[in-house]
C-alpha cells in the first residue's frame, strides 16, 4: 500500500473534516498511525471514523474557541500517551 509520506513522524492539522473525506487521516491510519480527529460536529466526526479503515479517535472540540483547546489536547494527549 502506498502513503502519503506523513506516516513516519507526527502530524497536526487542521481541516474541514466535511469536505476533505479525511485523505490524510486515513492514510495515516491505514499506515499504523494513531490519528485523532476533531471538530464542532459530533455526528460528522462519528460517521468519518466509522469509516476509517482502522481506528480513528475522535472528540467534538472547537478550536476557534481557546477554552476547546487545552482539554483537546489534554484528552489526546492522555488517550495516545
């Protein structure tokens, strides 16, 4: 399977999740990566990881809103180690 190049070091970045169908998610994901998705809408959020082809964490955060952020990565940070 070929990858997107990202796989082998971290990676943050933000998107609009409902339009992107999550390439870059999900090619780190199909490459072992440990990906974790965010946005305002749960629904959408939910619906993408299910289709992930391995498993996607994901929280509903804003993080136009700096009071979203910290507990975001708090929450990431605590699930991912």
């Amino acid at each position: 399977m070929k990858t997107c190049g990202m796989c082998a070091r971290g990676s943050v970045r933000r998107s609009d999740l409902s339009g992107s169908l999550l390439s870059p998610e999900r090619c780190l994901a199909a490459a072992g990566a440990q990906v974790v998705i965010s946005g305002r809408r749960a629904e959408v959020l939910e619906k993408a990881a299910a289709a992930a082809p391995r498993r996607l964490l994901w929280r509903a955060a804003d993080v136009a809103q700096r009071a979203d952020v910290n507990p975001l990565v708090q929450w990431a940070t605590a699930e991912l180690g």
